[in-house]
C-alpha cells in the first residue's frame, strides 16, 4: 500500500503549486482522500479531504477559496491546486486515505477526517515553502 505525494517546492508568495497524491496497492474507490499539513513547530492540521466515489470535498477555512481538490480515477490520484500562497503555507503536506461509508453524509464525516480520525494510510510527505 503506497500513497506517494509529489509537486512541492519552493514559490513566491500569490504564487501557485499543485500537488498530486499517488494511491497503489488498495482499492481506491470507497475512500476519503485528503491533505495535512505540517509547519515547524505547530501541530498538524487537516486541510482538505474529497471522497473518491462521490467526489465531494470539504476544506478547512484557513484554505477555503484558494485550494481545490479534484480527483482522476483512471491514474488513481488526487491534486490539490493552491493558488494565492502566503508564508503561513510553508509546511510539510501530507497525503492520507480512510475507508468512508457513503451512508453518512460527507460533510458530517469530513470533520473527523480534517482532524485526523480513523486514517488508514499515510504517505511521507512533499515540501512546500512559500518566500515572501
């Protein structure tokens, strides 16, 4: 089981990446797929999820309107496009999958997966620096 994160790097602030999260060796459809971040010194916080049957996406509020999440079944991978970056950007993001029940509505569900609840696989992460 492999969940491989690429596209981070080194950008300007208002500038923007994509990354990409890779999943291999389970089945994809049935999963919450989503993106934490990690800066220096702060805790760990839950960005961005999408369920890869329904494609519904929830976003915390500190990435509302600039981040977006979108999902390609065929190469089992999903992007996150962040525009607009800030130097509160600067992390380590990482890629997470669980398996989600589309009996409960997504947007109960995506609270407890933004903090990190029930994750069934993790990847190692991609840096993200935003210079200002």
């Amino acid at each position: 089981v492999q969940l491989v994160e690429s596209g981070g790097g080194l950008v300007q602030t208002g500038g923007s990446l994509r990354l990409s999260c890779a999943a291999s060796g389970f089945r994809f459809d049935h999963y919450a797929i989503g993106w934490f971040r990690q800066a220096p010194g702060k805790e760990r916080e839950g960005i961005a999820c999408i369920s890869t049957t329904t494609g519904s996406t929830a976003y915390a509020d500190s990435v509302k309107g600039r981040f977006s999440l979108s999902i390609d079944n065929s190469e089992r991978t999903i992007h996150l496009s962040m525009n607009n970056l800030k130097p509160d950007d600067t992390a380590v993001y990482y890629c997470a999958a669980a398996l989600y029940h589309e009996s409960v509505a997504f947007a109960d569900y995506s609270v407890g997966f933004l903090y990190g609840y029930g994750m069934d696989y993790w990847g190692d992460g991609t840096l993200v620096t935003v210079s200002s």
